[in-house]
C-alpha cells in the first residue's frame, strides 16, 4: 500500500459524459502527479500540481482539467469523453515535487468509455 | 526532449536465471532514472533510482542497475529469478531543466517490459 488513495476504483461512462476522478496523496506530500496509461499511448505524464498550485503540464487535452484542493487531494476532470480516453488514471505524489524525489502511484482508475 | 527506450517488449526466463531488463534513455543533461514495477492491478512501486551518486544502485527484491553514460543505459539486472518477479517494469527518466535548475518532477517513461518467470 503507497499510502495514495484513488476513487472510484473503476468507472464506466458513454462518450460525451463529463466524469471526476479523485485522489489523495499520502500524508506530508505536497505535490501531486497525474498520469495516464493506455495500450496504444503507455504510461504519459497529463499534469502536475504543488500545494495547490499547477506546476506543469504534459500531454493533456483541452477537455481534461484537473485542481489540487486546500486539503491536497486533487482531482482530474474529463469532459466531452470520447472512446479514445478509455484508460487507467494513475496520480502519484511526493514530498515536494523535486526531480529526484520518489513518486509514489496510486492503485489507479480504470475509465471505460462505451 | 528526454525521452526512454526499452528494448524488449517481453522477456522471459526460468526461474533461478539471470533476470535482465534493457534500458537506454536519451538526455540533454545528467539524468535521474527510476525502474518502476508493475503488478497486475496494482499501481506502480519504485524498484531503484539513480540520482547522480554510486552508478551501481541497488533495489529492493534484489534488483540492481548500472549507470553507463557512454552507453546511456540503466539495464536492470537480477541474478537470480523468482516467480514473484512476473509483473511489468518501466524504466523512467526526470524531466531536469537543461539549464541545471531544479526542475519539477514530471516522468518520462519507457513502454514497458512484461517479464515472464518459468517454473
């Protein structure tokens, strides 16, 4: 156990639904990463956040948003869903966002777009 | 841009062999890079990281990799396998600013090596 908890766990949606996914980083960590991993694409980094503050962006839609809350659990939004974003979610955190400091992943949301 | 290969899609040994998974990253500065695991259904777990100390880094579940910037690889090696280690592994790299500052953690990861243990 990371100590990184997502909800919910899986998540079945129809294209053009809007869905939420949470996250809560371990206790003392800052800084929260999102990650999304598919069969065609792999594990791609989407977005960042420190102690509430985006910090940097990868390859994330226009579609998708995402905010880290006062209390630092974050959540990543997707709108407008379309088959292609049928993927595991994973956020990660650290200490504080740095370079080399470890992440730690949570177990992942699996979304399937019907 | 850096960025990660992983040659291998799949490997396969029995178990008690020489487990070992190839890595080679591309970086215009020095690099941080992590081996990460995959279990089925499960998140991610950081088997190692270098960081620019000892090129020699040691893991956990005796995994070990060795940092050779001539050859720009971190293979990970096991000397011995156990039907445990079936899982997937990625290798990553930290997206450092070239300009040597700080950067903020963003990971660039490879496409993964399934590895499948024999009885």
């Amino acid at each position: 156990d990371s100590g990184v908890t997502q909800t919910p766990k899986h998540l079945i949606t129809a294209t053009g639904q809007r869905v939420t996914l949470r996250c809560s980083p371990r206790s003392g960590d800052l800084s929260v990463y999102w990650y999304q991993q598919s069969l065609d694409q792999g594990l791609q980094f989407l977005i960042q956040y420190y102690n509430g503050e985006e910090r940097a962006k990868g390859n994330i839609l226009e579609r998708f948003s995402a905010q880290q809350f006062p209390d630092l659990h974050s959540e990543l939004n997707l709108s407008s869903l379309e088959l292609g974003d049928s993927a595991l979610y994973f956020c990660a955190s650290s200490v504080a966002g740095l370079t080399y400091n470890e992440q730690f992943f949570g177990p992942g949301t699996r979304l399937t777009v019907l | 841009a850096q960025s990660v290969t992983q040659l291998g899609s799949h490997v396969s040994v029995s178990e008690g062999a020489l487990v070992l998974l190839r890595c080679n990253y591309s970086s215009s500065v020095p690099p941080y890079l992590f081996w990460y695991v995959q279990y089925p259904n499960q998140g991610l777990q950081l088997l190692l990281k270098y960081t620019s100390a000892a090129t020699l880094v040691k893991g956990i579940n005796g995994f070990e990799a060795e940092f050779k910037k001539s050859e720009t690889s971190f293979h990970l090696t096991k000397p011995s396998a156990h039907m445990s280690d079936a899982a997937e592994y990625f290798c990553a790299v930290s997206d450092r600013d070239p300009s040597g500052g700080t950067s903020y953690g963003k990971l660039t990861f490879g496409q993964g090596t399934i590895l499948t243990v024999h009885p």
